[in-house]
C-alpha cells in the first residue's frame, strides 16, 4: 500500500518583477530538500529551469511542495540516484505548470527563506526533546522488554532427564499423576523400586507421608533421584514412627556429610530398617563421623554399605570406634575408599572388640602389606565368627598372602575368601594352597588377577584332590596357559566338588581346551565353566562339541565369548545340541566372536529342535 507524505503546497509572489536577471542558489535544475518530520518540502524555482535568456525577465515563484510518494517506508526524493528520481520529475512539472505571476527578487527570497527553515528545523527538534523531558512515561512502558523469569526445570520420572517449563500447567498435572502412582506403590507393595526417576526433593517429600502411613512396604529404593541434604529432611518424623521399612536405598544421590548428619540423626530411634545402603553419595570423614556416633545408639541395623564414597583414616578410625559399642552391625561395606594401611589397622582394633560381625567388605583401599597384616591380627582375635572377607584390589603382595595364609588356617568360620586383583603371584599361591590343606569352611575362594602361573595352580589343584568343601574357584586373569589347565583338569576329572570353574583370560589355548573337553566327560559336578577370551577358535569349539555329544548331566552354563570362534565352530556345537537328548546346558554365550548369519541361523534352530524334542529351553546369546 502506498502512503503520501502530505504537506501543504504554499505560492509566495509578491508581484515584484526582477529588472535584472539574478543568480539562484545551487539548483542546476534539481530541486532542493530540507527534512521536515518524516516528509521532506521541496523548494521548486521554476525559473531555474529556464534558458539564461528567458531568466531576466520573468518572476521567480517559491513553491514548497509535498514530498513526493513514500514507498516502502521510505520517500521518493526527487534527488534520488543521479537527480532523476520519479517523484522529482513530478514536482519538477507541477512547478513549471504554474502561470507566471509576480514574484519577490531572488535575494530577498534566499535572505527570508534560508533563516526560516532553519528556524523551523530547530523548532522541530526543541519541540522533540521538550516533549520527551516533559511528558511522563506510561506506567509499565521502558525502552527494554522485560522478561519474566524462568520457573526453572521441572522434574521428570525418566532416569537422566529434566523436563523444561513449557507447558508448566500439563506437565504439573503428570507429574502428580506419577507421585501419586508411586504412592500407591509404597502403600501397596512389599518391594518398591523407584530408582533413577529423578524426582528429586520435591518428589520426597510428596512421598514421605506414605511412608509415614506404610503398612507394605518393606524394601524402598529411592536411589538415582538427585535428592540432596534438604530432601533428606522430609524423611524427619516418618522413620522414627515407620517399624515396617526393613531396607532403605540412598544409593546415588550426592548428599554428602550434611545428608549423611540429617540421616543419621533420624535413625538414631528407629527401630525398624535393617539395611541402610548409602554407596555413591559423596560421603567423607565427617559424614562417616556421624554415622559412627548414630551406630553407637541403633542397635537395629545389621547391614551398611558406604562403598564408593570418601572415607579416608579418620572415618575409618570413628567407625572403628562404633563398633566397639555396637552389638547389631553384621555386615559392614567399604570398598572403594581411601582407608590405606592406617585405616585398615584402625579397623582392625574396632573388630577385634566387636562381636557381631560377620562380613567385611574392603575392596579397593589399597591397604598392602602392612595393611592387611594389622586387619589379620584384628581378624584373628575376633570374638565374632567372621564368614566372607573381602580384600580384593589392594595392592597385596606374597608378603600380605603369608598373613592371609596364617589366618585361614586358624578360622573356624570363614565362607567366602576374595583376594581377586592383588599380586600374591605363585609364591603367594603356594601358601595359600597349603592354608587350604587344613581348613574346612572355605567354599569360595577368588584368586583372579593375581599374576598366578602354571606352577600356582598345579599347587592349588593339588589341594582340591582332598578337599571337598570349595565349590567355587575363580582363576580369571591369571596366564596359567595350557600347562596349568591340563594339571587343573587332571585333579578335576575324578576328584573334587567344584561346581563353578572359572577360567577366563587364561590363554589356555585350543591345546588347553582338549584337557578340559576331557575333564567334562567324567566330571559330574562342574555347572558353570567360563572360558572366555582364551583363543579356542573353531578347532577349540570342535573340541568341546565332541565332548558334549557324551552325556553330561551336570554342565548347565557354558561361556565361550571372545574367543573367535566361526560359522564351522557354530556348526559343530549345534549338532551337539541336537545329538544328545541328555544334555542339560541351558545357557551358551557365543557374544563377542565371528558368527555370521549362517552360523545363527544353525544355533537357533538347533535349539528349536531340543524345546521340540525334549522341551528343554537353551538360552543362546551371540
């Protein structure tokens, strides 16, 4: 749409002729312009756009014009690009197209209209300024635009997102929706998982009154949900009251020492949770301090994890002394923190006047030698019956393995051993082959990572000749090579009670693997063999697909992963399956090797032809 700057047209004649033919100021034919609000006026001379000799004796006409026709937003001058803009031209013939009349001379014209315009165009702007000083602003007008502020993120239920605040009103409405499901939840069910949903404070305390109401619920894990030390006090009032809440789960939610005091300071007469377990949640030496003081006064609590936090010797330290005064505590959980030797020896004389503990967890400390020398003297004078000891990852060498020795051939009590991941070597192996010679109780021992050779482990099978009690012996990350596991099998052929063999990482071999094909078919008690990463290939796979086509009744989970078997081991090991009715694997991992389809498509079907036949269901993972 056009718009016309409209401005009025005004004739200045006077009548008086000019006798003499006067110069006109800087016109060459062009029209001159003066800005005026958003229009501009334009001074046509008409006589300028005559010939010199027509000049002399006509009247001069002073004519402010309109300004020409606005597009876009902006004037067509008459100037424009060269002087010849449209709107120039029209002006230019609209004031050639006026009669002569008398006219003022040219010099008085310029002494009147010069000052007048410039008096007009500082009028203008005075007029401007003036108004924007004296005139008040509208109230809520400002020159910037106001933003209103975030609301922030809203909670979400899927584990490790936030939901934005658009649509704030619908996404209010779900949310309340979820904490009300979760609520029922809690009412309704013995166990409740709602872990990695992410609610955050807010959602604990919307679900705090139904634990306060509980009469269900028993196990609740509310780990992975972002609450912090605020949220933790919503739980203030509700767990004193609540006697049916056996296992609370805070796992994840990085509250650190202030969370730990809050918590610690609630459970202090609660005399229903039995398990409290705190892993991952930025606890250090102070928050430990007050869990310590809280152990002191509960004498509910059996279990505490506290794995992965921060705990350096002085939590280490203020937790030996609660264990002094607690007569409850049966199994205490610190792997993964800074205890270090001083921690381990400071644990140890918190044991060594406890009664009531039965399992210590303290992988990863990084205690040593002397470490573990100080926690075995501690361990040794026990008054309790410690069943599962834990010291994997630790920094252990053969030094460490002699105390450990001295220890297990004293305890009457002790169940599960782990000392995966130290370096105890051959050396460390042999004590501990001949620790085992006399005792009775051990049934698990873990001897992984430790940097054991084939002489170690023809030590340790040794042992397993007369000992009946190990059912479970994990050798995992040790180069024992074919050597070691053609020993191992000898023993294990006719000898033993090991019903879960666990060999990974051994480098066994394709010639290591004919021992054990060969173990399989007179061994009647091994369930569970690993036997991953050892380079089989197909000549390993053909091997124990023979021994699997004589009956085997007792094999039930065999893992062949990483070993580069192909379609041709595939091939044989289906046939396997399909020719002995009596085999009772029910789990076969080939993930991680070079099946194509080919090889697949054999597996599965075989296993489709044992559910017909027998069925059997056989779990096969690629």
């Amino acid at each position: 749409m056009e718009t016309h700057a409209l401005a009025a047209s005004y004739s200045l004649r006077s009548g008086v002729r000019s006798s003499s033919s006067v110069p006109l100021p800087s016109t060459h034919g062009l029209p001159c312009k003066q800005r005026h609000g958003q229009g501009f006026l334009l001074y046509s001379f008409r006589d300028s756009c005559l010939p010199a000799s027509r000049r002399a004796g006509s009247s001069v006409a002073f004519v402010p014009r309109a300004a020409a026709e606005v597009r876009d937003g902006r004037p067509s001058l008459g100037g424009g690009e060269g002087g010849r803009g449209r709107g120039g031209k029209r002006v230019l013939r609209q004031s050639q197209a006026h009669t002569t009349s008398p006219s003022l001379p040219v010099k008085e014209i310029a002494s009147f209209a010069v000052p007048a315009g410039a008096l007009l165009a500082v009028s203008f702007v005075l007029w401007k300024v003036a108004g924007k000083l004296i005139m008040p602003k509208p109230k809520g007008s400002t020159s910037e635009i106001k933003k209103t502020p975030s609301p922030g993120l809203k909670w979400s239920f899927s584990p490790g997102t936030n939901l934005l605040s658009g649509g704030a009103a619908k996404l209010e409405k779900e949310s309340r929706q979820k904490l009300n499901e979760f609520s029922k939840e809690l009412r309704t069910f013995r166990s409740v998982d709602l872990s990695g949903r992410n609610f955050g404070d807010d959602g604990l305390f919307f679900l705090a009154e139904s634990l306060g109401y509980n009469q269900a619920a028993e196990e609740v894990d509310f780990s992975g949900n972002g609450i912090t030390a605020v949220g933790l006090k919503a739980l203030d009032g509700v767990l004193q009251t609540n006697t049916m809440l056996k296992t609370l789960n805070l796992s994840g939610n990085n509250f650190g020492d202030e969370g730990a005091k809050c918590l610690s300071d609630i459970l202090k007469v609660n005399g229903g949770i039995q398990k409290l377990q705190l892993n991952s949640s930025g606890i250090g030496d102070e928050g430990a301090r007050v869990i310590a003081d809280m152990l002191k006064e509960n004498q509910t609590l059996r279990v505490l994890e506290l794995n992965n936090n921060m705990i350096e010797y002085s939590g280490f330290a203020s937790l030996a002394g609660a264990l002094v005064e607690n007569k409850a505590i049966r199994s205490i959980h610190l792997n993964g923190n800074y205890g270090g030797p001083l921690g381990a020896a400071s644990l140890a004389k918190g044991i060594e006047g406890n009664k009531s503990l039965r399992e210590l967890h303290l992988h990863g400390n990084l205690i040593g030698n002397e470490g573990v020398r100080a926690l075995i003297s501690g361990l040794s004078a026990h008054k309790g019956k410690i069943t599962l000891l834990d010291i994997g990852n630790n920094e252990i060498g053969p030094k460490g393995a002699f105390s450990i020795a001295e220890y297990v051939k004293k305890t009457k009590s002790l169940l599960w051993l782990n000392l995966y991941m130290n370096d105890i070597g051959d050396e460390g192996a042999e004590k501990i082959a001949d620790a085992l010679k006399e005792n009775r109780t051990i049934t698990t021992i873990d001897l992984g990572g430790n940097n054991i050779h084939a002489s170690g482990v023809s030590m340790i099978a040794k042992v397993l000749k007369d000992n009946s009690v190990i059912t479970t012996l994990e050798l995992s990350y040790n180069p024992i090579g074919p050597d070691g596991a053609k020993d191992l099998c000898e023993i294990l052929k006719f000898h033993g009670k090991i019903e879960t063999l666990k060999l990974g990482w051994c480098q066994i071999g394709p010639k290591g693997v004919e021992y054990v094909a060969d173990c399989l078919k007179y061994n009647t008690t091994l369930s569970t063999l690993d036997l991953r990463a050892n380079g089989l290939g197909d000549d390993g796979a053909v091997c124990l697909a023979r021994s699997l086509k004589v009956v085997n009744e007792a094999l039930t989970s065999l893992d062949l992963g990483f070993n580069e078997i192909r379609d041709r081991g595939a091939f044989a090991l289906a046939q396997a399956l399909k020719a002995n009715e009596d085999l009772a694997v029910t789990s076969l991992n080939l993930t991680s090797n070079f099946l194509t389809k080919y090889g697949q498509v054999a597996l599965t079907e075989a296993r489709d032809h044992v559910f017909e036949m027998n069925e059997k269901e056989i779990n096969i993972f690629f």
